[in-house]
C-alpha cells in the first residue's frame, strides 16, 4: 500500500478533503486504481502525523513545461483556466506559486504522475 508524505502547506487541504490528489514523480512501483494511499505529513521525523487513508481513483502521467504548456495523459491543458484549475486543485493558491513550485522542487520540464483520490 503506498504512502505519501506532503509537506506542511498542504496537510490540511489534505486532511480536509479539500486537495483530492497530488502530481509526483514516478515510482519504481507505480501506484495503481484500487489501491489503499495512506497520506502522512512529517514522515520520518518524530512529528509525523498520519492525515488519512484514501481509495485511489486514477494515476494518468503529467509533463509540466515552462510558459503554461501542460500535457496530461494523451491531452494537453490549453487554457490559462485549465492550467489554473489544475494548480487550485493540487493546492496551490494560484498558477504562478504551482510553476515557482515545480521548478524550485524539481525543475522543468518535470514529468511524473497526477494521482488522484
């Protein structure tokens, strides 16, 4: 059953049910539909906290790009409403702090999977 940790800003959306998945690099396991995540924030430290366990529903792969380019499956995100969504939806206040993020973290183009639950 996978685990994933998420970083501070993001525990209570996630707790809340408010933020409903997460856009990760891939695993050598990937993480399959039908499958119990179990959602911790401060893993491997003493204030680690479990915030819940959820279903997955989907695992679709995702490459960000610089300048608003995002593909998602098969399919590319061509609006500045649908980049926006996107970054609501991963918990992010708006499109600028989900780039800033993406590129401080991991660089782009970063490509991995959008897991949703």
């Amino acid at each position: 059953m996978p685990a994933y940790n998420f970083k501070a800003q993001f525990a209570d959306d996630v707790e809340n049910g408010r933020k409903r998945q997460t856009i990760r690099p891939k695993r050598k396991r990937k993480t399959k539909p039908g499958e119990t995540l179990f959602l911790y924030t401060g893993m491997r430290t003493k204030k680690c906290r479990k915030l819940c366990e959820v279903v997955c529903e989907s695992v679709t792969p995702i490459k960000i790009y610089s300048g608003l380019r995002i593909r998602v499956g098969n399919g590319w995100l061509s609006s500045i409403a649908g980049v926006g969504d996107l970054a609501l939806s991963d918990g992010f206040k708006n499109v600028n702090e989900f780039y800033e993020f993406f590129e401080k973290q991991y660089g782009l183009p970063f490509e991995g999977e959008l897991i949703k639950w």
